[in-house]
C-alpha cells in the first residue's frame, strides 16, 4: 500500500485543520496516511479522524503569541524579553523539526498545508517522493503573502488550490508547478433538513478580526429593532470574544445573540437544523465550507462579496445573496426580505442542496485520486 504525509501545523480548530482531517479520512480507504503536526495545542484533534489514519507531534512547545500580548499589554518588559527569547527557539524547532522529518520521510506522497512547510517539501523531500502543495489562504490583495506562496512553491510537482479564482491566479506564476483546482469538502448530506421556519439566524467560524463579526453584530442590531423575535447565534472562539461580548453587552442584546464558543460536529448540527438564515460577513475566505455545510440543510446564505470564496458557492437570488463593497445597508435589506418571506427561503431550499452535493467528499476525492 502507498504512503501518503499530510504535513499540519497543528490539529486544533480551524478551517485548514478541518479539511486535513476530512482528506485523511477518505485516502486512508485506499493509502496509508499519516498526519505529521509541528504543536500538540491539544490532547486530542478537534474533528474525527478515522483510526487507520497516524498521527504525528514533532514537537511538545506551544506557540506563546498570547503569551507575548499579555506581557505587552502589562508592559512587563522582563517577561517579554523571555517571552520573546522562547518564541524564538519554539520557531527554530518548528522549521527543524519538519526540515529533518522530511529529510527521513518515505512516504510516496508528501502534502504540505503550509507555505512554510512548501520550501522545506521542495528542498529536502526525496526526489522519487511526489510533492504537493495545498493553499488554503487568499491573499486578498496582499501581494508581500501571494509572494511568499509562490516562491515556496517553485520546487513542488503539484500546487492545489480550493479556488478556481486562486488556481488561475497560481497558473500565471507558477510555471513549472501544475496547479490544479479541488475545492474543500464535506463529509455528508443531512439526512434532515431545516423547515427554516424558526427565527434563528446563525453564523460559525473563529471569532478573529478577518470574519468580521463586530460588523455582524452591528448589522444584528439594526435587524432586531424591526424582527425582535429573531435570535442569532455564533458558534467560534477567538481572540475577539472579548470585543464582541463587550458590544453585546454595551447594546443590551444578551438575551438575543448568543456565543456557543467552540462546539463539536453533532452540536453546530443542531444549531444549523433549527436555523432559517446562514449569515457570513468575512473580510476574505478562501472557501467557505461553512456555507456548504449550512447549504446541506437547505439554508439560505449571505455573504459579502469580499470573501472571495463565497462568490463562487453563493448565486444570487437562487440560494442566498451575495453583497457588494462591504454595503451594511444593501445587507441589512436582503436579510430583511429574507425574513419577511418564508415562501423565497423554501423557493432557494432545493438550490442549497443541489449546491452542497457537488462539495460531498465522495466526489471530490475522485480529484485527489487522480493526482495520487
């Protein structure tokens, strides 16, 4: 049997995590698969992983960011030098690690999930070994990252990208790379859909500056003095938990948005089940498998447009709106008729099915496959 390394930072919450973990699953039916992590941010890995898969921990250091901004904020300048001090070592031994494990590997194929971890891949991986690369991020205009993404990858075999607007841009700098677009999946079709009769909206994701919740929130609270009776619901944690419950609580809507903080699969599946509205108001998204996943309980989404992935799942008037230039307002309005008319939420149901199955992991593995 051919070995497959997927290379991770970590399996903690969040998106890029979400999707190693999903892959595994499927290529373990047909390869041997381990997962090689840099941190062990926790005992166990956030999402299922099937028991055929291995998993790997390079290291035992924890990343201590947090560390460093609560030293700064107290400005206690003798713990941040030593903080600083170990942030150093803890990212030598995050490139050292990974460089001598990929030195020793003899896998058949090697997926690197990090721009960081792609120039290590291309250097020091076998030459018989084939080398992927697996770019979740946009760069969202950001030149100085899409830079670093391109020269990182400049030694690998393939470049996978789960944008077709990010596998074109690849194409045109990566010559000698075959970029090839395979979207994110999901791992199944509710069997149970929403009525999407009840007055629940809902949004999921890390609560960080780049999900744009605070405009969320803002957008909530123009919605619930014409619809009091609609409730939102956020499931996520993050580094603005804080900012967010302060605006909650300053605009007096505790007993009508209602943070989950992280929840499991089984959990936001409820949520999503007794939901009528997905709203998203991300700055960037490379994806948005979130919008699939409330898509395959046949809910209606929002997004701004600015979250590029969104513009390629979201068609507008068929299974949610997507809105332009960030507009609150235009938001607002399309949120509102949406709640005003239960008939057009039903009308775009059958669409967000119809979306969400060509995201079903079975069919997109067939892709993986092809390249493996």
């Amino acid at each position: 049997m051919k070995k497959v390394s997927i290379l991770s930072l970590h399996l903690n919450y969040g998106g890029i995590e979400k999707s190693i973990c999903a892959l595994a699953n499927l290529l373990c039916k047909r390869y041997d698969v381990e997962i090689v992590c840099t941190y062990k941010i926790v005992e166990e890995p956030d999402f299922n992983i099937d028991p055929k898969v291995k998993i790997k921990y390079l290291t035992n250091v924890i990343p201590n960011r947090n560390e460093i901004k609560i030293a700064l904020k107290r400005k206690n300048i003798i713990t941040l030098i030593k903080e600083c001090i170990k942030s150093v070592k803890i990212l030598y031994l995050r490139k050292h690690s990974m460089k001598e494990y990929i030195k020793s590997i003899d896998s058949d194929f090697v997926i690197s999930t990090r721009y960081i971890f792609n120039g290590l891949l291309g250097k020091y991986g076998r030459n018989n070994a084939i080398k992927i690369g697996w770019e979740h991020n946009h760069y969202h205009g950001n030149m100085h990252y899409a830079k670093k993404v391109i020269k990182s990858a400049k030694k690998l075999n393939y470049f996978v990208l789960v944008s077709k607007n990010l596998k074109e841009f690849y194409s045109n700098k990566l010559k000698n790379v075959k970029c090839i677009y395979i979207p994110n999946i999901i791992d199944e079709i509710p069997a149970n859909k929403s009525d999407l009769k009840s007055k629940n909206l809902v949004s999921v994701g890390r609560l960080s500056i780049e999900k744009g919740y605070i405009d969320l929130l803002k957008i909530y609270n123009e919605i619930v003095k014409k619809y009091p009776d609609w409730k939102l619901d956020i499931i996520g944690d993050g580094k603005e938990r804080e900012i967010l419950e302060k605006y909650i609580k300053e605009n007096n809507l505790e007993e009508k948005v209602f943070l989950h903080g992280f929840q499991n699969k089984n959990y936001i599946n409820n949520i999503l089940l007794n939901s009528s509205i997905y709203l998203m108001t991300s700055f960037t998204e490379s994806f948005g498998i979130v919008l699939i996943e409330a898509m395959s309980y046949g809910i209606p989404c929002i997004a701004f447009s600015s979250a590029e992935g969104a513009c390629e799942l979201i068609e507008n008037d068929k299974n949610g709106y997507l809105i332009d230039d960030r507009n609150k307002n235009k938001y607002i309005e399309k949120l509102e008729y949406l709640i005003e008319n239960e008939n057009v939420r039903e009308k775009m149901k059958d669409n967000c099915i119809k979306t969400s199955l060509n995201y079903l992991g079975e069919n997109i593995v067939k892709l993986w496959f092809k390249i493996l």
